[in-house]
C-alpha cells in the first residue's frame, strides 16, 4: 500500500532541536519504501518570540492544521518569561488541536536504572486529560505587585471533556491482559470537579463489565507509584495530575530521558502532536548530552496513531535493545545514540 | 516552672481513636510532673455525621478555640461521602484556626525501609500552605448530572496568605544548618498564582541573603523526591502541591505510618492541631495493624510548639531507638509500640 505522511516537525527550544533530528533519523530509516515521508519545520519558541514577538500566530496554525502528524522537541528557555512559550505555544496547540488523550506509557525496561529498590515490574499508561482542568488559562489577578493582590486560577472541567477522555481510557483498558482502569483524582477535597469525574468514571465503566476499576486520591497515587507500581495498568485522569503523575512515572522508569507522550486528537479532526515529556533542559543544550530516547519512543507512538504498527514495534524493540547493551556501551552522544537506533530499525 | 497544657482531643474515624490514644499514652509517660495535662475529647467524625448529620457545630468550633493545642487522629470513612467530613471537619478546622503552616518534616531514620534504592540522606521539611489555593472550596458544578455538566474548582492566592508562610519557610531554612528553601509551584501553566507565589518568594528572599534558593515546578520535584531527595532542605509550597509532595515525601521515608504533621497557626491567636499524614484507614480498623508512630511524632511537634523542646527530642529519640529494633521485633500491634515508646521517653 502506498501512502505518504505528511510531518510537521517543530524543534522548538534547547535540546529540542536535537532529539528531534535523532527521531526523524530513526523515523525515515524505519519507514518502507513505499511510505513517501514529507516534512515541513516550523520556526517556533525562544528564538522565534525573541525576534517577533509571537508565539502561535494564526497562520501557523492553519498551515500546522494540514498535517498528518506533529513531531515537537521541547518549549521553554529561561530567557523567556515563564508561561509565555508554554501557554502561548505548546498549550495552544494542545488545545487548539482537541488533544484530549495526553498518553504517556510507562514501562521499566530491562536493565535500566531505576531508583526504585526491589526490580519492580512496571508497566502502564497514564491517559491525562489534555485539554480541561487547571490548564484552562482561566485566571486572573487583581492589585498586582501590591500587598492586596489576590490571584486566582480556575479549573474547568465540562462533561464532554470528561466523557470522551474517561471513555478513551476504558477502551484502551479493555484492549490490555490486565484490563485494569484506575481513576485519580482528589474527590474529598476538589468535590465538583471530582465528583464529575468519579460519576463519569463508574457510569461509563457500566459499559465496560470486564474492566476492573478503582479510584485513589492523587497524594495516594504517588505513594502506590513508588511503593507498588505493579498495581497500575491504565490510569486516567485531570490534566494537572496527569502531569505530576507522568513525571514521576518517568522517573522510576528509568527517568525523564526515556519518556514518550501523544497529545492525540481521537477525532482524527486534527493533527496528533508526539513530544517527548522532558523539557528544553537549556543546561545540557549543545553538549550532546541529550538522550533522544524519549523522542524515538515518541516516534513510534506516532507511528502507532498512523497505522504503522509493524514499524512502531521495530522502533520499540531497538530500544529494548539498545537498552540492554547501555551499561556495557559507556557514554554516548545524541548523535551516536540515534544513529545506533536507525541502524538497528532498518536491520 | 509549673504549667498545665489543656489538650483538645479529636480522635476522629477508623484507626484515628487507636492512634490517638497511642499519643497520648506517650504524651503523658514524657511530661515532667510540674506540667499539668488536661485533656477533653471531641466526639467527631463519621459516627457523629451518622447520629446527628453535624460535621462541626459552631458551638463546638467555639469550644475548641479555647485549647492550648488539638491532637487529631483521622478523618473521612467510606459510609460518608466523599469531601463531606474533609470539607465539614478537617479543612474547615484548619481553616476556622488559620492554620496557615502545616508543617511536615520528613527524615528517612536510620534502619527505615525504603523503597529507593542506595540508601539516600534524606531530611527536609515541607511548609505547605494551609488555608488557600485549590482548597478554599470555591468552586460549583452547574446542569450536574446531564450531559451538559460544567464543574469548577477555583485556586485563591493571596498575597496576605502567601508572604505569611513563604516567610515562615524562610525563617525555618535560616534557622537550620544547610539554610536552603525550595520553591514548589508550576508557574509555566498556573501563570497567576504562579507569579504571585514566585514574585513574593524572590521579594522575600532578599531579607534572608544568607539562604540558597531555588525553584522547581511540582512535577520536576517529584522527579527529584525519588531521584535526589537529598537535594532538598525546606520546600514551601501551595496546599494542593503540598499534600501531593508530602504524601510522596512519607512514602520514600518509611511509609505512611511514620508522617507527622503540625498544622501551625504561628501567630497563636488559635490553637495549633496535630495529627498524622495517614488517613483513618477503615480496611484496617480495630485489626491492631495501624502503626502509632506518625501520631506519636506528631505528639513531638506538638510539644515543640509549646516550647517543651526537651520533651520533643525525647519523644523523637525513643522513636529512632525503637525503629533500630523494629527487623528484630517483628509485628507488633498498635498498642505494643505505643507502650514500647512510652517505657522509651519516661526511661
Ligand atoms: C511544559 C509544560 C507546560 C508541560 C505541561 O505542564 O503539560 C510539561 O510539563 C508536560 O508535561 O508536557
Ligand atoms: C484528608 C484530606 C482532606 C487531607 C488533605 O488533602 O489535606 C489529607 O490528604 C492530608 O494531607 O492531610
């Protein structure tokens, strides 16, 4: 079958630009012939804003619009004033797009550290709500800078957004061995908003007889991460959860260098960005001490969402690989790291 | 110096009464005879709620402002709902009392399992906020229950609320050797209160040039919690952030079972309360499992607060004396190691 995939590729900030050219290697050494690959890159972040001033205009986002995929680096540089990129460009596109499935799996691979005692089996994904909650942008300050401000921050959470997130996770459970749905939140204190989530969660679960489920608060959740990992196959939950409870998972997974994501639009209305969760770490941009991992597992999660499985699982497997052999490789640069993985994809 | 401590007592639902009396049980083996202690019990919790639908009585508020301290076992119980007893009982306590510091000092004590890895140093205080942000119960849900619902859960900041605790935070990091505050926030997505919280910090800061500071947003600290932990010295935090990390900070410390909280108002217009980071535990009522530790080192914070220091350190020595026994003991009941402790301080 013939078919071509037309990419958009946004490096952005820091190491972004340089995991990013490591994940479009290992993509177009994966790729069979007949797949045609076009890739269009788009200026955006620090740089861009310093020069401009703008973030996301318009037209960016309608040209953004006609592609099949987006593949992103990182957003954010300390030069910029905190929030400007993140809320004016990486949210805008999340939300803008309807990424209302932010997938973020965990897996503790062999033979990757993990600070976690005990070789813990891991193996999980967390489907974060991506465009609701506390990351609305709904907030305000009044008498700013002065001894009587009060700022407030407003999370929004509407039964459509809910819905279709906690239906999205239910099916993804449904398809695993362990079929297995927990629901995070914090109920006893947030209780609107956690009671939507919760009503939703046990009246959908309705639908789905052979899905297990339970709920835990967000702070009980952390403790289970750490204590119990095993215990988790799929979680779902709000946005803001969703982030700190991905950070962490990536770090008993083997850290923030191995973690992937999908901002996925169910829809297929508009296109699914794939980014790698750690940011621009400014700190090591230009060493090449940036591990690409996470963007090449994020290469193949978009592979996935394409219909490229048979691809998607190659690219999985060369980091298995790949993984097996780091102890005994020593050091290697970005660069070095990619090239191992093409080689190993297009073997 | 002869004086009398008059003790409310909140034994509250599940193991909190087996707890509770456990603290007690030590609170009285540790005080000098010169210090008269008078205690009065307050029948609260899910089995008042049950018998009368009252949470919290104004006259009862009224009649716990006159106490020199409170000690609470636990709160919440799966026959109420969710956020009734939280929202009704805990929080409106802490908030009635403007307990604007809850402090929560994690250490991993020698000979404590951990669940991470190469044995880290780990010993740092978490000043979390108490009385705003995401907790303030400001939020609403309209056309519950359709599927239409829109649910709201508003975060207030001021600036009031945040000057007072981050400079308690730093009147702690100055006072303790390493002198270093973290700052908690995630001022890249929640942009108002985010800037309120760090703008404050830095303004601050400038008082105490002699503490290190630095800045992390929530999801980077949980990386670090597991990664790092010895990085950090005192953390001050908003409240919803602050209950996540600390539960985070109980679990890589020996667990649930050893967390201790003060929730502090500094100012001494109302009583101070203490009580133990876990929850009431109802899957392990009356079984004798429930571990009093956290309540009795929170029975030490609580003596800290009233300036009988001496007490506290007995009370926290007999705990790290009785940890270093704990792999040889075996299981012991809750009432074991509560008069394991209390032989241990008045020893
Ligand atoms: C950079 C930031 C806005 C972002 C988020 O909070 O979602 C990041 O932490 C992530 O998890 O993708
Ligand atoms: C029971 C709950 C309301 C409470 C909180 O969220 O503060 C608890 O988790 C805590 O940390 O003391």
């Amino acid at each position: 079958m013939a078919r071509s995939i037309n990419l958009a590729v946004i490096p952005g900030d820091g190491i972004g630009t340089e995991v990013v050219s490591q994940g479009l290697k290992v993509l177009r050494a994966v790729l069979p012939q007949e797949v045609k690959l076009e890739t269009e890159e788009y200026d955006l972040g620090a740089r861009r804003w310093h020069a401009t001033g703008e973030t996301l205009p318009d037209s960016e986002l309608e040209r953004l619009k006609a592609h099949d995929a987006i593949l992103l680096g990182a957003i954010g540089d300390p030069s910029v004033p905190s929030g400007v990129l993140e809320r004016g460009l990486l949210l805008r596109l999340r939300f803008a797009f309807d990424h209302f499935v932010n997938l973020r799996p965990s897996r503790l691979l062999p033979n990757t550290p993990t600070p976690l005692a005990g070789d813990p089996e891991i193996d999980f994904v967390v489907v974060r709500e991506g465009t609701e909650g506390p990351y609305v942008g709904n907030g305000g300050s009044l008498r700013t800078g002065t001894p009587a401000e009060v700022a407030t921050e407003v999370s929004l959470n509407t039964a459509h957004g809910v819905e279709r997130v906690v239906r999205d996770a239910y099916e993804r459970a449904n398809a695993r061995p362990r079929k297995k749905l927990t629901l995070v939140h914090k109920n006893n204190v947030l209780v609107y908003a956690g009671h939507l989530w919760k009503n939703t969660f046990d009246r959908v679960g309705r639908e789905y007889p052979e899905v297990t489920t339970d709920y835990l608060h967000v702070d009980a959740a952390t403790i289970f991460l750490v204590n119990d990992p095993a215990r988790f196959d799929v979680i779902v939950t709000d946005n803001l959860f969703g982030d700190i409870l991905t950070d962490l998972a990536a770090a008993i997974t083997g850290g923030i260098g191995l973690a992937a994501s999908g901002n996925i639009n169910p829809t297929g209305e508009f296109p699914s960005m794939f980014e790698p969760v750690h940011g621009s770490a400014p700190d090591i941009a230009g060493t090449g001490k940036a591990d690409p991992t996470a963007t090449i597992l994020s290469v193949a999660l978009l592979l996935q969402h394409l219909g490229l499985t048979a691809e998607a699982a190659r690219v999985e497997e060369a980091v298995t690989a790949d993984l097996h052999e780091r102890a005994a490789l020593g050091t290697r640069t970005t660069d070095e790291i990619g090239d191992a993985l093409a080689v190993r994809v297009s073997g």
